[in-house]
C-alpha cells in the first residue's frame, strides 16, 4: 500500500459523520442498556433471515454460477493490467496473503466447532433433515455441509468482487472503489451525482464496519474459551483489555504496508496453518480421516442445489436459518471490501490464475481442513474421548475447540499455538480492512491506500468498543446471538450493492470488450 503523507485529505463529511453517529449511537445503547441493543439487532436478524432467507441463497447461487462461468470462459485468458504486466508477488505469497487474509478466524474457530455441532445435533440442526445425531449418517452429514458452508461457495462471493475491481482498475483505469466497481452496470451519469457515490460508500462502509466488529468480537470469544482450558477466568476487564490489545495490533499492521505487514504475517500464518494441518493429519485417526472426507465430498456433491436453494424450509431455522443464511449474510458483508484487497494482489495475473488463487485453492484448502480438523473431532466424540457436543451445548458454540485441542498430543502448546493463529488471522484481514474503511471517508484516494491516521484511530476505537460490547455481553443460547446479529445486519446492508456487483460483473466479462 502507498503511503501519502505529505497529502492533504479532503474528507467525505456525510460518509465520515453518519457512519460514526450510527456506529456511536449503537456503542452508547449497548454501553447503557445492552439488553435493548441485543434486543434490537435480534429483531432485525430474525426478520432479515425469515423474510429474505431465499434471496441471499438466490444471491449466492448466481454468483457461484458466474464465478464458474468466468473461470473456465475465454475472460480466464485476461491479463489483469495488460499484456506486459509482471506479477509483483511469488505465487505462494500471493496465496498465503489471500489465503490468511480472507479466512481470518473464521475457519480456524469453526473447523472444529461446526461439524461437532451438527454431528451431535446441538440446537436441533439435524431435525429439518430427520437424520439422528451421533450417527454415521450424521457424520457424513456434517463433514458435507462443513464443506458447502465454508469451501466453493463463500469462496466465490469473494473472488467474483476481487476479479471483478482488478479488471475495472487496472484494464479499464476506473478507481479501486466499490463505487466504481458499479459502473457498468449504473453508468457514468449515475455515478457522477455526488450523493450516490455517499450512499454507496456510506453502506459499504456499515457493512464493513458491522462485520469486522462481529469478527473482533468472535476473537475476543474464542480467545476467552481457550484461555479457561489454563483456568484463566475472563471478565469485563479481559474483553476489553483484549479488545484494545488487537485493535492497536491490526491499526499499527496497517500503517507498515503490505510487504512488511500484510506479506510476511500471511506467509508465516500460511506456514503454521500447513504445520497444523500436517500435524493433526498423522497423528490422528487418518484412515477415518480419509473415508469419511470422501463420504462427506459426497454428500456436499449430492445436495449442493438443494441446499443452496433451501429459503429455510427443507433445513429448517436450527440449521439453515441460525448457520447457512446467517453465514452467507457475514461473507457478502465482507465481500466487496475483501475484493479490494484481492484486487491489489493480483496485477500481472490472468483472470484464470485469480479465481484458481482466490477462489479454487482455498476451497480445496477449506476441504482439507474440515475434513482432517472436523473427523478427528467426530472420531473423538465417538470414541468417547471427550464429549465435545456436551460442551458445546453447555458452554456455547465456540468451546468444542479447546477441549479438543488439549486430548491431542502437545495439547496445552497445541490451544498456544492456534491462540496466536487466531489472533494473527485477524490481523492480516483487519489491517488492510481499516485502511479501507478510513478510505472510505476521504475524497479522492483510491481503497489500497493509507487514510489519514487521526479517521484510522477513530475507527479502531469505535469497532474495539462495539465489539468489545457484542462480545462480553453478547449471550443466548449459543454465546453468540448478539454478534451474529450484527453480522447479519452488515450483510443485509451491502446485499443490494453485491447484487449490483454481479450484474456489473456479467457485463463486464460477457459482454462487448476490448482487451
């Protein structure tokens, strides 16, 4: 990322002031009556998911049809940046940065807790299908929707507005901005009015804000439970001495640029997640490992359609509604923003080179590490080593995790190890984040370059106080509602402008070009 110093910024007033006094207005009601904030974001969640549930699986659908169709078209030949344009990054740096940068926590806290959760039948997951929990049906169950939920699909939401920008900015010379990304679709007139480009940012810019504060609160949480497996009780004082611990991490990351922040905290995350997968693969139960992945890569293949196109009816609310839709809702949030920062990576690579990197190999990614985290965690369960599935329903959704890691060999230095995974996966997707969202509020600065320090400070302390808020006092059920609803709402924000990025992006590559 170019730093500009010596610039003088011209802010985006009504982008910059309205965010804030929404993101402000929230901290103080969840500061002064976070009953009424967790109320209120529960509300909007369950109309979100109940009346718009079908749409968001119609969105997700598409998109991973045109993310296909453009990979394996004749746009797969497109050079981003012209003929003569030369990679700046090595081929494994520029899938270890996209790769940490886009999983962040979230496949590292879920590779265990999710596929224990359904495998066990938690909060009634199992009973849209009629499939009895601790079962081989259920096993094959979980490991297949395991991999629809975090491998091609999500995936693609990413690479189609990465692919989609990268084209837009280096090919046709238009701005790296979500804004611009619209223009084939909107057009120059449209685009030219000074108050659509402010909505388009301003909501970009409460998605990303939304979804970055629900994935600092997770952090926060998941963090928490690891750190009980030693005993260390957590409170008020740790949620927000935490909070404020990673959100100066992530906010100094940013200032450093991409090769000395962002490069070489993705390579070594990059390294520990190959040294996990490895470690876990022999020293676990790797027959079962292997059979029932493939059970699973089968029943995903079976029901693919049938579950992406599920409005909550067939799987029912316990799965399709509180997990499927709410996590389509938290990818497309993110999407827009996390294509800028594909796009930055990818000048010099072809179009096909992009969606291998940023769409297929991090699915295949996503296959290996739930099939080889998630089966020794059922294999565990089933051998009665631990009751993993108990916890969970006792301690929430984010506990499985710890209690797994501590049965494994090395298990105390194991939960160390994936503690500072954790935290440095947040950090190489929130860093370039902040960028972006204090991009967001200044004029004429393209998203990819540094905003000035005073709006990233600002906005550090709003999500740090958001998030720490969500997750201390977040509760319900799974330990998680308050955050998710959060996440939803950033979802249900940008749906519209990421339905607009399709449309654009089938345009763009299926329509009249000169390249």
């Amino acid at each position: 990322m170019r730093k500009e110093k010596q610039r003088k910024y011209e802010l985006r007033k009504g982008v910059l002031f309205s965010g804030l006094a929404i993101f402000g207005a929230t901290a103080l009601v969840g500061i002064l009556n976070n009953q009424a904030l967790i109320e209120g974001s529960g509300a909007l969640f369950s109309l979100i998911l109940d009346d718009f549930g079908w749409l968001f699986q119609i969105v997700c659908m598409t998109c991973l049809i045109v993310t296909f169709l453009i990979t394996f078209s004749k746009a797969g030949t497109i050079r981003l940046g012209g003929q003569e344009a030369k990679p700046a990054l090595s081929f494994a740096s520029w899938f270890a940065m996209s790769l940490t940068g886009g999983v962040a926590v979230g496949i590292v806290t879920w590779g265990v807790n999710f596929p224990v959760l359904l495998y066990g039948n938690v909060w009634g997951e199992l009973d849209g299908f009629g499939i009895q929990p601790f079962t081989p049906e259920a096993a094959r169950f979980a490991i297949g929707r395991s991999i629809y939920e975090w491998t091609f699909m999500p995936y693609c939401l990413y690479a189609l507005c990465g692919v989609l920008i990268a084209y837009l900015y280096y090919n046709r010379g238009h701005r790296l901005t979500v804004s611009d990304a619209l223009r084939p679709v909107l057009g120059e007139k449209l685009l030219g009015r000074k108050w659509v480009v402010d909505v388009i940012n301003t909501l970009s810019m409460l998605a990303i804000g939304f979804g970055i504060t629900s994935g600092l609160a997770v952090l926060l949480s998941t963090v928490a439970e690891g750190l009980m497996e030693f005993g260390i009780e957590t409170g008020l004082a740790y949620y927000v001495g935490g909070g404020a611990v990673v959100t100066v991490l992530f906010t100094l990351s940013s200032y450093v640029g991409m090769d000395k922040g962002l490069k070489k905290v993705g390579n070594v995350n990059a390294f520990l997640y190959y040294g996990l997968l490895i470690f876990l693969f022999l020293s676990g139960p790797t027959l079962y490992i292997l059979r029932n992945t493939t059970a699973g890569l089968a029943e995903w293949l079976q029901n693919l359609w049938i579950w992406g196109l599920d409005p909550i009816d067939i799987g029912g609310e316990a799965l399709t509604k509180s997990w499927t839709v709410f996590n389509m809702c938290m990818w497309i949030a993110y999407a827009p923003i996390m294509g800028v920062l594909l796009a930055l990576l990818a000048r010099g690579r072809t179009v096909r080179e992009f969606m291998v990197v940023n769409w297929i190999l991090p699915s295949v990614f996503g296959i290996l590490w739930f099939g080889i985290w998630g089966n020794t965690a059922i294999d565990m369960q089933i051998s009665g080593q631990a009751d993993l599935a108990g916890i969970m329903a006792e301690r929430g959704a984010l506990a499985a995790l710890w209690t797994f890691l501590r049965q494994l060999p090395m298990g105390e230095a194991l939960i160390v190890v994936n503690i500072v995974v954790i935290i440095m996966s947040f950090i190489t997707a929130a860093d370039a984040t902040l960028t972006n969202l204090g991009s967001l509020c200044v004029k004429d600065v393209p998203i990819g370059t540094e905003p000035p320090a005073g709006i990233k400070a600002v906005w550090g302390i709003v999500i740090g106080v958001m998030a720490v808020v969500m997750a201390a006092f977040g509760g319900g059920a799974q330990g998680l509602d308050g955050v998710k609803s959060l996440a939803t709402i950033g979802g249900a924000i940008v749906l519209i402008i990421f339905m607009l990025m399709i449309l654009s992006a089938v345009r763009t590559f299926f329509g009249r070009r000169d390249d």
